[in-house]
C-alpha cells in the first residue's frame, strides 16, 4: 500500500517575514532603537534587543535594514533630521543673532542631554561609517551644518554684532563644547560638588554663549593718532 505524502507548504520568498498579527514597520523600530540608545550604548543594543522591545522576529529587522549598522545609521539619521527641522526653524526666528546663537547652543545641549550616546552613535555609524548610507547621512549632516552657522555668522556681521569668523569652525567648535558636557558628566558632577549636571545646563548654556559671543564680537576700528604737528 503505497502511503500518501503530505502536499509541502510553498516555500516563502525573501520579502517581509510574515508573523501573525505584525504591524511593526520601519518607524517603530527606529523608535525603540532610539529609545533603547538613551539607555545604552551602541555597542550594547542588538538587533534582539530591538526587536524583543517591538516584539517581532530580528528578522524583520534584517529585512528593513540589513544588519546592525544600518538600523543604527537609519535611527541616528531619523534623529539627526528631527533636530535640522527644530534648527531650521530657530534660524528663521526674528531677533539678533546673539539670542539665535543661545538658542542653537541650547538645542545642541538639550539633544545630547537627552541623547547622552547620540555623538558616539554619530562618530561611529556616520562619520566613520563605510558604508553608502553612511556617507550620504555624512554629507548631509555637514551641509546643513555649515548652512546653519554660515546664516547666523553672515546675519551677525550685517547686524555689526559679530566679526567674521570661518563658520565650519564655529559648528566645531559648537560641537565639541556642548558634547563635552554630557560626555564628562562625572567630571562635571565632581567639579561642582556632586551636583547634577542637569541642573548646570543652563548655567553652561550662558557661559558657552558667551565665550562664543566674546570670541566673534565685532572689533571696534582702532582711532586713528594724530600726528603731533611738527614744532
């Protein structure tokens, strides 16, 4: 008697994992990523992780991003665009240019605040990154920076508030002050006798508008001698 064979199940292409009830897209899981990374480093959240706190299979993380480094390259990106918005819209705000400069100081210390592993997820996934989405995010990155302080230096030295200064520097320089404050929180606490650094933000704001303030302000012309008239 010959046995009967169960008819195979067709075989599932290479598109989106199927899971019963699954309506996770893209944006949700860019959302836990970004969640998980103001916890953890980036070292430190894996695509289980991920995918466990959206509850799917990793393998619709694998589908929408390919691997690790690119749901990190896609989640710093989304968020690196949200603050472009908010920049954008402070650099259209009326007012001079010193309170724009408080206001962008303020934006990049609240973002790292609230991001505390966002510049060590941007050096690694977007400035050292090889891959193409890396680099495209790179070059956007940098143009919209440079656009952001070229406005403001350009609008300073119409105003005569500010002389004029290279504006690639000052988003460097920018950069590098307001990072410093999150990334040395310890030191910060330690400095100030075990107070929290959120409660300085502010205070750090002021001195850090400041010192750039003090650094670009405009130069007063020298007043021209007189010549003591000949005897």
């Amino acid at each position: 008697m010959k046995k009967t064979r169960k008819p195979r199940a067709p075989r599932r292409g290479a598109g989106r994992p199927y899971e019963p009830g699954n309506v996770v897209g893209r944006d949700a899981l860019i959302r836990e990523t970004l969640r998980l990374l103001r916890e953890h480093p980036p070292a430190k959240v894996s695509l289980r992780e991920v995918a466990r706190a959206a509850g799917v299979d990793p393998a619709l993380i694998r589908y929408y991003f390919g691997d690790k480094a690119g749901l990190l390259t896609a989640a710093v990106s989304h968020l690196l665009s949200a603050m472009e918005v908010e920049a954008d819209q402070h650099l259209r705000a009326e007012g001079p240019a010193s309170a724009r400069l408080r206001r962008r100081v303020a934006d990049l210390l609240h973002a790292f605040a609230d991001n505390p592993y966002l510049h060590q997820t941007v050096l690694e996934q977007v400035i050292f990154g090889d891959k193409g989405d890396a680099k495209a995010a790179l070059k956007r990155l940098a143009g919209h920076a440079e656009r952001v302080a070229k406005a403001l230096v350009e609008d300073g030295v119409a105003s005569g508030e500010l002389r004029r200064v290279d504006p690639r520097f000052l988003h460097i320089a920018m950069i590098g002050l307001c990072e410093a404050f999150v990334t040395l929180r310890p030191l910060v606490e330690a400095l100030s006798g075990g107070k929290p650094a959120a409660q300085l933000l502010e205070a750090y704001r002021d001195f850090v508008v400041g010192l750039l303030l003090d650094g670009m302000r405009a130069r007063e012309a020298a007043p021209r001698r007189k010549l003591a008239a000949a005897g």
